[in-house]
C-alpha cells in the first residue's frame, strides 16, 4: 500500500477494525502514517479508548453501524418486547 502512495496512485492508506496494539506496530514500522481507522462505533459499542488512542496520533474514525449493528438492534427491540 505505501507503494500506491509512493507512485501518487493513492493519496493515503486506512485500516478497518484495527485495535490500539495493532495500531501501534503499524505506527512502528510504516512509511506513511494511517489517516482513517474504519470500526464499528455506536452507543452500545462506543469504543472511546480506541477514539481516544486515535485522536492521540491523529488518526480519524469512521464509523459503520453508526445506528448498531443488526445483533444490537435485534436485542434492543426483542428485550423492548419482553418487557411489555
């Protein structure tokens, strides 16, 4: 992928659901540093030790199942149910 910066095919690299360790070797050894890390963020999976070790090395998230994922809206409205 640093090479697709290298030649300017790309402009920058990005990682998807990478965690802090992870994060952390890459940021050890790469030539171009990450600009976006994709994962999954919402409010029952806000990940705010992940937005906050990202903000740190100037990394953005973005965020897929802003809303939840599927699992945790099925849960949230079948245990809405039960408890009616």
């Amino acid at each position: 992928m640093e090479l697709l910066v290298d030649e300017g095919l790309v402009k920058s690299i990005g990682l998807s659901n990478f965690n802090e360790e992870q994060i952390e070797r890459i940021l050890q050894i790469c030539k171009h540093k990450p600009v976006v890390n994709q994962v999954e963020i919402h409010p029952y999976c806000p990940q705010l030790e992940l937005e906050t070790f990202c903000k740190k090395h100037q990394i953005l998230l973005q965020a897929y199942a802003p809303l939840g994922s599927s699992f945790f809206i099925y849960f949230f409205v079948f245990n809405l149910k039960k408890c009616q």
